[in-house]
C-alpha cells in the first residue's frame, strides 16, 4: 500500500498563555525527545496530534471554535504564529521528513528577489530547505480570513505569482499567464482581479482568489483552514462545490478544517474530529456521520438542521479555553451526559471501535445516535 502523502505523529502545540500558567503546577512543559523545558507562560494546548492523509484523500477536521484544530493542522505545516510553537511531534512529506517551525521566524526573509537562509533551527535540530521547496512547491494554503491573508499594498496578481518567483525559473510573462489561468479557473473576470488591490475585491472574490493562489503552483497537497468563514451561504456553497471541484479534477489530497460537520457531508472522505486540543476520533465519513463512536461527535451530528427534526439537540454547556483544559481528566467530562467518575481522572487512550478510532473510556459500551438517529 503506498505511504501516505502527508504524515504528522505526536504533533504537540504549545500557546503563550501567561494568566492559564500561573494556575499549572509546573514551571514548564518539557519538550520531548530532547529540549528545555517551556518558559513560564507558555502552556501546551494541543496534545499528542496524530493522522495522515492519503492521494487524492480529502481529510476533514472538525470541532467548535477554540477546540484546537486550526492550532494543530497549521503546527504541522509550520505556519503557526509568534504566539504559538511546536513543542514536540514529526510530520513526513511523501516519505521526507520535515520540521514544523513558526512561520513568523522566517516571514521577514520571504521578501521579494531576497536570498533565503539555508538553515533554520527546530528543537535543536537544523531545518533544511526541504521544508521551503515542499511548502512553496507542494502545498497550497487557504487562510481563513479572505480578506486579512492578502498584502493590503499589492495588487492580487503579484502575490499571487510570488510562490512561483520564488520556487521556480520561470519567467514574469510565464508567470503572469499562469495566474491568469488560474483565476479564471476559479471563475474571476482575470484581467481585472489580476490587477485589483484586496481591499477591491469583496470577500467571495477574495477566497476565490486564495484558491487561486493556492493552485497556481500545481500542489499535490491543498489545505483550506475554514474557507467559508464569513461568507454568505449562497457564496459559501459556490465556494464549497468550487473546492470540491478543482480537488476531483487535479486529484490533490486535501485537509479541509471547519466547524460545521455539515459542510463535509459529501466532501470528504474520512473526518477527524478534535475537541480540547485532542482528536476524539478519526473515521470513515459514512461511519463517524452514521455510527458515531465519540459523545462529542454524537452531539456534534445532532446539532446539524436537516429535514424532518422538530428540534436541535446542542451540546450543553460552553467549550472551554484550551489553554483551561485540565491534563489530567477528559475535556468533554463537563458536558457529557455519558461521564463516569474514571473521566475525572484519566485522559482515555485511543482505541478503535467500530471503525473508528476513539478515545473514550465508554467506546465499548455506548450505543450513539448518528445523522440518522432518532430525536
């Protein structure tokens, strides 16, 4: 069987978080294999982050807002913010292994006709250009905010083709008919956004654009951090078919992360679902949708509207600060109508039941309502 296209174990996601600090018994959190321990003030928030994704694979992550998913996908493509670090974990490439680090290191140097440095620092160990030829040549991005991920001061078709200045020989006109290409390709009047600044565009026509960007290198590996955040939901859904488009026709494998398990009813093929910083479990889209093996996931599908149900069934109670979620017991005990007095005080281990791999000391014993389950 082929190895997947992109591989990440053990991931773990450190925030500087100084008020969750002072109420951890420890000074720090040792980095793993080798390393110091974290200064004060910064926290583990993302735990023990394992999955993979195959060729041609559409991989869905999903969980509410603040349950870590963005934190733990954006860590293993070293695209994490000065306020965020990877503390532990290693992530493969079509078989090379590579090293997460903060893209904040390194964006000063990422400037135009700028010579790159030809080593980067990781957990004691040197980062070479593998991980700039892969991220620049390989992967494509979509960044959440549409709007916000654009330079405010150059027109989108500049930085579109920056990837291209950069990684590649070829040439300005070369590139130019590339992203016109590719703009077109995600149905933009090509001319015109070619030379329209981002404040120009509306928010549709920006991702529209990212998607573009993103495309125009060729990557074997898409990923889209909530895409349809703020849009319409017409806009969205043209956003949603558009993406599952150009994925079927290029055969890219994708990571789609989002807080709607809705939006990947039809889309992906498998879902990883993550909730205080940790994945609770990972399936088959048609086994997690109809037989759920997690209670945060059950709750999850049973918040979804659709045809026929009378009412939604939410989850009680509020998601907590990730930074907040004790080490010690599982995050969902505070929400969860299955908890036993076990759940105070132990992190359950993952285990496969059904199809799905779940971490949850009652997989065995529970029989969970899936999309079709009654109300």
């Amino acid at each position: 069987m082929p190895r997947p296209i992109f591989e990440v174990e053990g991931l773990g996601v450190a925030v500087n978080d100084v008020e969750a600090a002072r109420g951890r018994p420890e000074e720090g959190i040792m980095i793993e294999p080798h390393g110091p321990a974290l200064a004060f003030g910064w926290v583990e928030a993302v735990h023990d982050v394992t999955f993979s994704v195959n060729r041609g694979e559409v991989l869905a992550v999903v969980g509410e807002s603040g349950s870590g998913k963005t934190l733990g996908v954006m860590g293993s493509l070293g695209l994490l913010g000065a306020g965020a670090k990877v503390v532990r974990g290693t992530v493969w490439f079509d078989g090379t292994r590579i090293r997460p680090t903060r893209f904040a290191e390194i964006k000063a140097e990422k400037r135009r006709r700028r010579k790159p440095r030809k080593r980067e620092r990781f957990m004691e160990e040197s980062l070479d250009d593998d991980w700039r030829h892969i991220m620049g040549t390989e992967v494509g991005v979509m960044f959440q905010n549409a709007i916000g991920g654009w330079n405010p001061v150059e027109i989108i078709g500049q930085q579109a083709g920056e990837v291209l200045d950069e990684h590649t020989d070829l040439s300005i006109a070369e590139i130019e008919s590339r992203v016109i290409d590719a703009l077109g390709e995600v149905r933009l009047p090509q001319a015109s956004k070619f030379v329209s600044y981002p404040s120009e565009l509306s928010r549709g026509q920006a991702q529209r654009a990212m998607l573009a960007a993103a495309l125009v290198k060729g990557p074997r590996l898409l990923v889209a951090d909530e895409p349809l955040t703020g849009l319409d939901a017409g806009v969205a859904m043209a956003i949603l078919s558009l993406i599952r488009d150009m994925q079927a026709k290029r055969g890219m494998a994708m990571i789609f992360v989002t807080h709607d398990l809705a939006q990947v009813a039809a889309l992906a093929d498998r879902i990883v679902v993550m909730y205080g910083g940790r994945i609770v479990e990972m399936g088959p889209t048609a086994e997690v949708f109809h037989q759920p093996q997690h209670p945060y996931t059950e709750g999850l599908l049973q918040s979804i509207p659709r045809p026929g149900l009378r009412r939604l069934q939410p989850i009680d109670g509020d998601v907590p600060k990730i930074t907040d979620v004790p080490a010690t017991e599982c995050a969902l005990r505070p929400r969860c109508r299955y908890a036993e007095p076990v759940c105070a005080t132990d992190v359950p281990a993952t285990v496969t039941a059904g199809g799905s791999a779940v971490a949850c000391f009652r997989a065995d014993s529970l029989t969970l309502k899936g999309i079709g389950g009654a109300e």
